[in-house]
C-alpha cells in the first residue's frame, strides 16, 4: 500500500522525459571529408585549376624551345677564338673599362676581321718577352685593337701585343675590337729558365728594321761582348749591299747571291736577305781579331754548336725560318750576277735569322728580332728550319 502511494505521486509530481531517437552513423575517414569538401565546391573552381596546370606547361615549353632555339644561335655565331681549355679562364671584370664610349668609336672605320701571322702557342722563359705579330682586316681599317690578359701575374700584354713574360704559369691573351665584333688569341705558357741559357741584351727589327733581322742578331751578339756598335752604324759602315733582283736590258732575270751580299736595303720593306758570309765579312771589317774569333759554320749539329758555344757562354747567330716554320723553296729564281756561269739562286722561304741563346731537353732558346727575348721552340721544329737553310751559323768570341 505504501509502495503504490509513492509511485502515484511521483507520477503526478514529475512529468516523464521525452525520449528522441538517435541515428548512428560511421564515422567518416579523411578521404570522404576531402572528397565531401570538394563536392561541396563549385565546378567553376576546378576548370580554373586545370587552366593553371595547362598555363604552366605551356610557359614551361615555351622557356624550353626559348633556351634551345638561343643555344643554336650562339653555337652558329662567330665571336672569334675561344679561351682555350686549360688555361686560365677567368678574365677580370675590370678588363673592360678602359672601353670608349660608343659616340668614340663612332670615329672608326669598320673592319672585318683580326689576323695573327704569328704562332697561336707562343713558349717563353719569366723575364722574356714576345711581340705578336697581328694586322687588321681591311689593311687601311682605322679600328684599334684593345688587348688584355686573363692572367696579368703570369704574362701581361701592352697596347701594341708586346706580351711580358712575369713567372711561371700559363695565360691567354686577347685581341679584340673595341665593338668586340672580332677577337682573337694566343696561349702563352711561361716557365722558369733552364740551365743551359745566356742573358742577351735584346734588339727588336720591328720597329725600324723590316727586314733587318741579321743585322739585329749580329749587334746582339757584339753588344753582349761589351762591342759597342748600333743597328744602323752596322748596317751604314759594314754591311755589304746590293739591289734587290730585277730584270736587265736584256729581259734576264738577276740579280746578286745572298752568300755575298744584303739584297736591298734592311730598314726598307723591299730588303730581302743575305746569309753568313756576308755577316763574316761585315765582322771582319771592324772587329779586332786579337780580341775576338770570327767563325762561319756550315754543316755543324746542333749539338755541336750547344756544346762548343752556349756551353761557353757564346751565343749563336743562326739561320731559320719564322716561328721556326717549315721552310721551302719558292717558285722565285734569278741569275746570279758575278756568279759562276749559269749559276742561280732559289729563293727558301719563310727565312729567318735568331740569336741562339739556350737549350735544353725539348727546347731551344732565341733572342728572336720579330718575336722576342727567350722565345722557346721546340728541338724538331728548330733542327727542320736548320736544315732547311743549309745549316750556316756564325759566331763571334773573345779569345782567351
């Protein structure tokens, strides 16, 4: 009885709770959330997506045949000769600004290109030197040549291609127009002196004297005696000379032999050459004989002037080629006036005399007139241009 009492009351007393009904559903992984988020987007979005990825290939393609398409063009493109590899690479960036403005190089006349007739790979001792022998193409081009070093502290160059042999090493010297539309260079490889080598006071034949090249190396060789003669007293006081081949009344080609004479003059561009007997003879004139030995060699090894002579401390006045090229003869002959009867003379080009100074296992040593001071050429090159000038040698002593 009681317990039915409480039960009505609090039936009265407090109303029931409402009961709601729950639905229990998985819960969704991250894929599903991403992929409800994205249902959620509107289509527009990823049609802008899609336009993006297609805009960045393209651009991407584009840059692609943009390299490409520039790669061929500088490949086809000729800006001269390129550093070579191996040597030094970096050139200064300070290089550059001694350059003229463009309103100065307006005043140029235009040219086509720059020549070196001398050698690309030029071997020098530190201390010597070596002047490039370069033109301009037009020859009457009024263009200047700006001339730098990529390795100033190995070998430095001057306004006119005059290089400076400073310590060992290697460097490359460059040629260029100041439009820079033509450039060209040489590989300079300095090394240390060798044992076997005299220090001649050097004489350059450029300046004054095209085809002096005798006359320079045989003052050479009587400076460095303590013989105190010029150049042109040489040439003025005792160098036998004669005119250069012509044609005679008669329609004869003729002319004098180089074993006796200097044919033409050697400070004109027209001067030829002469050969050993007309230094000797030209020595003799002047040089005391009590004091000093004249001798002409002909037919002697190069081995036996180096042991005889630079061993000694004598330098030798030597017939060659230019950079010690190989020789030939030309199709240039003529009748030798005064000779033996049909005696002729053949022209070997390109003929050279040098100043030997030096040696050693691959190298001989020069004091070159066109080229310059402790100019090195290798010992095959060097007995080929020899040979090639039937091995004559002149060489001035003191006498003990």
């Amino acid at each position: 009885m009681n317990k039915s009492y409480t039960e009505t009351k609090a039936d009265t007393a407090t109303p029931a709770p409402t009961r709601r009904k729950l639905n229990f559903l998985p819960r969704q992984n991250d894929s599903a959330k991403k992929h409800s988020a994205e249902n959620s987007r509107p289509r527009s979005f990823f049609i802008f997506l899609k336009f993006l990825k297609s805009l960045a290939g393209f651009l991407a393609f584009s840059a692609l045949v943009s390299l490409l398409v520039t790669l061929v063009f500088l490949m086809k493109k000729d800006f001269g000769d390129p550093l070579p590899t191996g040597a030094a690479a970096a050139v200064e960036a300070s290089s550059y600004e001694e350059l003229p403005t463009w309103d100065d190089r307006s005043a140029f006349a235009p040219s086509e290109g720059i020549v070196f007739n001398s050698v690309k790979f030029v071997k020098v001792i530190a201390g010597g030197s070596f002047q490039v022998d370069f033109e301009l193409r037009p020859k009457d081009s009024l263009e200047c040549l700006y001339w730098y070093s990529s390795n100033p502290y190995v070998a430095d160059v001057s306004s006119d291609g005059e290089i400076t042999a400073i310590k060992k090493g290697e460097a490359v010297i460059i040629a260029e127009t100041y439009d820079r539309s033509h450039r060209k260079s040489i590989i300079v490889s300095v090394f240390d002196a060798p044992e076997r080598i005299i220090d001649v006071p050097y004489i350059s034949q450029n300046a004054k004297y095209p085809n002096g090249c005798e006359s320079c190396s045989a003052v050479m060789a009587l400076n460095y005696l303590g013989i105190d003669i010029t150049v042109d007293e040489f040439i003025e006081k005792y160098l036998d000379m004669s005119e250069v081949p012509h044609y005679d009344k008669n329609g004869d080609y003729v002319g004098r032999s180089p074993w006796q004479y200097f044919l033409g003059d050697p400070r004109d561009s027209t001067g030829l050459c002469c050969y050993a007997p007309t230094i000797v003879n030209a020595f003799k004139k002047f040089v005391d004989e009590e004091k000093y030995t004249v001798e002409e060699h002909r037919g002697r090894t190069l081995d036996e002037l180096c042991a005889r002579y630079i061993n000694n401390g004598v330098p030798v006045i030597f017939w060659g080629t230019m950079y010690m090229q190989t020789p030939y003869e030309m199709n240039w002959t003529w009748k030798v006036i005064g000779g033996r009867e049909g005696e002729t003379f053949t022209w070997v080009a390109p003929m050279h005399c040098l100043l030997l100074t030096g040696y050693d296992e691959r190298y001989y040593y020069f004091n070159d007139p066109v080229a310059g001071k402790g100019v090195a050429y290798e010992r095959g090159a060097v007995q080929r241009a020899y040979e090639g000038l039937y091995m004559q040698a002149v060489t001035v002593s003191k006498n003990d």
